[in-house]
C-alpha cells in the first residue's frame, strides 16, 4: 500500500516523488529499466531554455529559471545547470520583421529577451556565419546534466523517505468506479500489486500513449519519435559559447565538455523493423550537421564522433504537453506529450503536480494543459 505511486523514473517520476517524499508523504515509484533510461538520460546535455517557448509554457519557464539556480542545493546533487544564454539565430529579413514582437511578448511573460543586431551578436559569438543578422537573446537560459539531474533527484526523493523500485515494468491497474485502486506490475521473478490509498502519476512517457488506449480505450492526440543527436570531436578553440537555436533551420546546438559540440534540433531515427532497436538514419545524421554548418563554417571539418536516436520522446498535436486527469480515472495524474521540450520546465511542473496531488485542488497554471482543448466546442 502506498498513497501516491508513480509510474516511471523520468525526472518527471523523480521530481514527483521527491516534492512528494520531502513534505512527508508516503512515496513508491515504479521504473520498468533503470531511473533516467528513458528520455531523461543519454548523449549530452538537454536546453533550459524559454527562448522560442510556447507562449502556455512561459508561466512554467518563469519558475522554472528560480528553481534551476539552487536545485543543486535543494536535492544536494548535481544537475549540471549552467547560465549560458539563449541564441535564437535570425537569417532571414522575413524572421527579422517578426523578432521585436516576440521578444515584446517574452518580455511581458516576465523572459528577460533582448533583440541583438550583428555588430553585437558576432561580438559575442564569433564562428558565426556573416549570413546571420540578429538573434532574439535570452540571458537566464541555459543547460544542464540532465542523467546526472535525474539520478541526484531520484536519490533526493529516496533520502526523504520515498521508494524506487526499478526493474518493475507496470502492466495494469486495477479499477473501482472512475478511482484507481491498485497499480499491478512485473518484476523479475514476480507479479507485484501495490494498493493506492490516495493518487497515481503515470509519468512514462511514450508507454502512456499504448496503456491509457488499453486500460480506458482513450485515444490521446500524441505521437512517439526519436530525437537526434550527435556529439563532435574536440573542436580548439570551441566555436559555441552559447545555447543556440535557429528561426528557420532545424537546428540546436550546445556546448559540451572537453570543447565538444552538441548538435541536434529535431532530426531523428527510426526504429529497425527487423531487430527493433532504435537506429540513427544516415541522411538525418548528415542533414543535422549541414544545418550546423551552415552557421558555423568552422565544424565543417569537425568529425562527428556520436549520433545517438535512443531515447524516445512523445510529441502532441498542439506541440504542448497533456497535464491532466481522465474523467475514468479521477486519482490518476497523467502528464505526456512534452514534444521535445520537456526538460526545462520539469521542476516548475513537477511541483505543481505534487501540490495538486496533496490538495486535491486542481492548480490553475495546469489549465492551459487540459485533455479538454481538444475536444469540439
Ligand atoms: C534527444 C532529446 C533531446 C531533448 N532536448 C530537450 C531540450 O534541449 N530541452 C528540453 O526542455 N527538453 C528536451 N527534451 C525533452 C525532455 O528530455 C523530455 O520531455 C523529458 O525528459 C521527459 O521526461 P519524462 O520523465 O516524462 O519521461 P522519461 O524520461 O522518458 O521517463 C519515463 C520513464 O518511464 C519508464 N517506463 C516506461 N514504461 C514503463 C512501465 N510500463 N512501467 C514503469 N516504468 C515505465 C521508462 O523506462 C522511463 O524511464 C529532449 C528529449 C530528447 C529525447
């Protein structure tokens, strides 16, 4: 028996367990592999980013920007974050016309953002191709370890009381009425069955989609694919001291350790149909690096050292998450479809989820979130 049991060890499942755990809750997490083995862990590191955000999100990158600041000190571990700032590379007069009303709009949301013209952004950021002419700022976005945040926040929660099991594979639950009253799993050696006494969190990402379409036969407008991403050889001196991103191209690229480069931005794999594993596809691999390229001439004769398309991620179809309950399962917290965009935001969202969960009072900030926008009105 557990009052609330999480369903995946993401850091959406850690960060719930531990805004649950440290206010004395009663916490047990279920992990069907390892915690940070699904979309939260892998190759590099992930953006912090509200540059270029969905307007619903902003009030969440908000509180997130504080949050990312001390969170090491909070969970005692690391996280990895680093302030490097927000590039949203401008090269086309059509995204330059466009850019001082968003970054009007940012700014109203409370984003520091600041429209930079070339003078000043080839000053900072001196690889750049001549061919781009702005770029929207944002000072307060940065990066961090994102395995690493995981891990620190699954043992934070632990330290605090509450239980992760991993290797326990979730494969049903058990109903009474619209309530949830039992979450049933699979270990190694055994059928396990956990009674919930207050709430459920089904935090598992692209295994949501396939198990709330079995267990209440709801479709959800949402989709599982698998982000690229490719890591450089050493590059002396590093050419990007920035995060960056890109008006038109498909595009992100970060900085890394030992003056390696991250470059990624919304290519991907693809599942192998006869073994299938996840695989990078060459011509996504290429595409991806041409993109950087293009604005920095000087990874031209960089090697690609990594490309991984491992870790897979949900998107929906109006590009934010689904942070809701279902009318046939009132206890249970479902939160997907982060859409390439989840990592920034989790400790902002995670919060609020757990106050939800504790007061039973719906939060208004997860309003904008609700399975209802999509129904006809
Ligand atoms: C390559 C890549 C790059 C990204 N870059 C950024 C970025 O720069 N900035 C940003 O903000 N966001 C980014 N994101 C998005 C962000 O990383 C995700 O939105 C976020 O990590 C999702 O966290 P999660 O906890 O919901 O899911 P996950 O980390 O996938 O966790 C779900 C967990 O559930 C477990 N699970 C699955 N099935 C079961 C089951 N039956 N029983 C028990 N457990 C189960 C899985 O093993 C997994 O560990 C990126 C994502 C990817 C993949």
């Amino acid at each position: 028996m557990a009052d609330f049991v999480i369903i995946g060890g993401g850091i959406y499942g850690c960060t719930v367990a531990w805004e649950l755990a440290r206010r004395g809750a009663d916490v047990h997490l279920l992990e069907a592999k390892t915690i940070a083995s699904g979309a939260s862990g892998g190759l590099g590191k992930r953006g912090v980013r509200a540059n270029g955000r969905d307007l619903r999100e902003l009030p969440f990158m908000r509180l997130a920007y504080e949050q990312w600041e001390t969170l090491h000190e909070q969970i005692d571990g690391e996280t990895g974050y680093e302030r490097l700032g927000h590039l949203l590379l401008i090269e086309r007069e059509a995204d330059y016309a466009s850019a001082a009303a968003h970054a009007w709009l940012q700014e109203q949301q409370g984003i520091p953002t600041r429209l930079i013209a070339a003078d000043e952004l080839h000053e900072i950021e001196p690889y750049l191709s001549e061919q781009v002419i702005a770029a929207l700022y944002c000072p307060q976005d940065g990066v961090a370890d994102h395995t690493q945040t995981t891990k620190s926040m699954a043992k934070a929660a632990q330290k605090h009381g509450a239980i992760i099991q991993e290797n326990t594979i979730v494969t049903g639950l058990e109903r009474q009425g619209n309530k949830v009253t039992a979450v049933l799993a699979q270990t190694k050696n055994a059928e396990i069955r956990i009674p919930v006494h207050k709430h459920v969190f089904l935090l598992s990402n692209s295994h949501a989609l396939k198990f709330i379409q079995e267990q209440f036969g709801i479709t959800l407008p949402v989709w599982s694919m698998l982000p690229q991403v490719i890591r450089t050889a050493t590059v002396n001196p590093v050419p990007v001291k920035h995060l960056i991103g890109h008006a038109n191209r498909t595009l992100a690229i970060k900085p890394l350790a030992n003056n390696e480069v991250m470059i990624s931005g919304g290519w991907h794999g693809r599942q192998n149909p006869e073994t299938g594993q996840a695989e990078t596809v060459p011509e996504q691999v290429e595409g991806n690096r041409a993109e950087a390229v293009a604005v920095y001439p000087i990874l031209a004769d960089v090697p690609i050292i990594e490309a991984a398309a491992d870790r897979s991620e949900v998107l929906s179809a109006d590009g934010i998450p689904i942070i809701d309950t279902l009318s046939a399962a009132e206890n249970m917290i479902i939160a997907v479809g982060w859409s390439g965009h989840g990592w920034a935001i989790a400790p902002a969202v995670g919060k609020v989820m757990a106050e939800w969960a504790l007061s039973n009072s719906k939060p208004s900030l997860l309003k904008p979130f609700c399975y209802k926008r999509f129904a006809r009105t």
